[in-house]
C-alpha cells in the first residue's frame, strides 16, 4: 500500500491545478493502465515505468497487481445496499498488429482483461468512438468521451485503456432531513453550500496539522476527509506519503458531529508533463520499448485520463478512465529501397538491448 500511495500523492502534486481550483482524478485508474504499459515495455522504458509507479523492483508488477486486483473485489454483507464495482482493462489493437503470446498471458493476470480490435488504420475516428463507448458502458455514461477528436490518427495501432466505475452507499446512510445551506470559505468568497450533518462515531485524529475523518462505505470502502489547519493551498504540497500514512495510522474511533458538503468532483488532463516529473520520458520517444508487446516499433503519443466523483446523502459514485495511446514511431510511405548484397561485406549478429555482439562476419566470398 505505501508504494501506491506514494506515487498516488507523487503525482498529484504533479497533476492537480492550482490549488484554487477543484480537481479530481483517479490513481487507481492511471496506475493500472501505467502498469499494463510497464508489463508491455522492457529496458529503460520499463525502469522508467517502474520507477515512476514506486515499484520495490524495476520488473516487479506482482505487488502492484495484488493491490489492484485486491481493491476490484468489494465484500458484502446482508446490510449492503449493493455495491457495484466495474473494472476493465482492454488492449485495444489494430487487427495486423502482432501481439506477442508471452504478453497476452501476463494480460490475463489483470482484473477485467480483454483483447479487441479496432479500426485504427481504415478509420481512425471510428476507432476513437468505439473505445469511447467501451468506456461510456463501463463507466455507466458517467465518462462518455475519454478521447477527443484528433487523438487517434491512422499512424495509431493500438491502445491500453482503463476504465472504472465504483457506486457505495455509506455503511450509515445521512439523512436528508439534516442537510441544509452552511457557510463555506471558497478561494471565491464565502457562500452557503447544501451540507450533510450526522452524529456517529467514526475514525478520527487531529494532529500534524491535519484533522482526518472516515467515513464508511459498503463492500469495505471508506471516505477518508483530509482537513488542514491552514489554507489548503499551503498544507496541500507538504502533504507527503509518510505524513499520510501517519495520519491514516492515527486514527481511532470517536464520536463525531460531522458536517460534509455534497458535492461534484471532475478532472480531465493529458499526463504527459506531468509523468515527465516522476521521470516518464521514454516511452514517448522514438527510442521507446515495447517489445515485450509486439515486435513492430511502438511509442506512445498520449496518456489521457478523466474522472469524476459525486457524494451525497446515499453515498458515493464515482468513474475514471484512462488511455495509453500507442502508435508507429515511424511510417514509411515511400517506395521500398532496394538493398542488393552483391559485393564483399560486414554482418553483425548482436543482442538488441544491450548491444552486445555475438559474431561480426567479413563476407568477401559467399559460398
């Protein structure tokens, strides 16, 4: 847990706008389709993946893939009102694409694996419309366009993409007749906002500046409200994993009078800036490897994510979505150069990723 949690907060120090401004965005999503592109590259794209998700070991996915995989299976009990949960991993691939065995075996380990085709290089829109109705279904429409137009072109080949929906009512639902306009000091100015109020007892500490509430949800899912001393904006960046982790370790049961808005959460980014700090470069470039994937040479032009999470009185739903797109580093539309071997020459026969040479042949009379 304290390696998600790490590059959870890592990125969204990164990612999240000003402070003055609302944002939202799911670290479950972007490190599950982050985790299906490092299980897909090798050499330094993979360190570079690895290294960005906080993985102990450069190619160890098992500890990340225990997490996400544990986290898409919610527990139930008489008293749920149903929690609902949907996870889907989907490799997306144009249909000339190889796709290495070796990958597609690792794909299954995934919560919510699948392999389709689509059109990416007969019709790129096409494509973009069907992976956005995989995700509108999967995220019950709360996400019903995760690629604008203009982010699959008929250079792109394939597509790794995760799409969540979670919907939980509170262990303890708010009654309606309690929530009411209260004061709240927006970055804006002042103003009533529609605040739910219930007295329960509830994990609670106040300390390092922060108080921190729980608020539990069905299927073993909980609200966790982080509320600093001081402005937000200033608290925010010095929150670090560890004083995160103190706090969450701070928490014991007591009787609260809890008063917590309603509210409606979104964000929308294209995460390559942003990874680009957590030193994700790689795999952007030419130089990129994705090997493990398929033996055609691939980068990745775009990581898109959106989000979205509302809370009221019942509880919580919430989706999030987001896609590696991948395409030729290069395509070659000219006509094919003709290389005829018909004098003495030089053949190497080397290791791709290291570089190093098993023989080196002077061929002066083949025979």
């Amino acid at each position: 847990m304290s390696e998600h949690l790490h590059f959870s907060l890592s990125l969204h120090h990164a990612l999240a706008p000003a402070g003055d401004r609302g944002f939202c965005w799911s670290p479950y999503s972007v490190a599950s389709a982050l985790g299906l592109a490092a299980a897909a590259a090798g050499g330094d794209t993979r360190r570079e993946l690895a290294a960005a998700l906080r993985l102990r070991e450069d190619d160890d996915l098992a500890g990340l893939l225990e997490t996400l995989d544990g986290a898409a299976r919610l527990g139930h009990s008489e008293r749920d009102d149903g929690p609902e949960l949907a996870v889907a991993n989907t490799l997306w691939t144009h249909e000339d694409l190889p796709v290495e065995e070796s990958y597609l075996k690792t794909l299954a380990d995934w919560p919510g694996n699948v392999v389709r085709h689509a059109p990416f290089r007969a019709d790129p829109d096409r494509a973009r419309r069907t992976i956005n109705a995989d995700v509108a279904e999967t995220t019950r429409h709360l996400i019903p366009e995760l690629l604008p137009e203009g982010t699959v072109d008929a250079e792109t080949v394939a597509a790794l993409v995760n799409a969540l929906y979670l919907k939980v009512s509170w262990a303890e639902a708010f009654t309606e007749d309690n929530t009411g306009p209260q004061p709240f000091d927006s970055p804006s100015g002042r103003r009533e906002v529609p605040t739910m109020r219930a007295e329960r007892r509830s994990g609670y500490a106040h300390q390092d500046g922060w108080q921190i509430a729980t608020v539990p949800a069905a299927g073993g899912v909980e609200a966790v409200v982080l509320l600093p001393d001081d402005d937000l904006t200033t608290a925010e960046p010095q929150l670090t994993p560890r004083r995160l982790e103190q706090l969450l370790a701070a928490r014991s049961p007591r009787k609260l009078d809890l008063w917590l808005p309603k509210f409606e959460a979104t964000g929308e980014a294209e995460l390559e800036r942003s990874l680009s700090t957590l030193g994700v470069e790689r795999m952007f470039t030419p130089a990129a490897d994705f090997t493990p994937l398929t033996s055609e040479p691939l980068k990745v032009s775009s990581v898109m994510h959106q989000s979205v999470l509302r809370i009221d009185e019942a509880g919580l739903e919430g989706a999030a979505a987001t896609a590696v797109m991948m395409r030729l580093t290069s395509v070659d539309t000219t006509e094919p150069r003709t290389v005829r071997i018909d004098r003495p020459f030089l053949f190497l026969v080397r290791h791709r990723d290291t570089g190093a040479l098993y023989f080196v042949a002077r061929v002066v009379d083949p025979s």
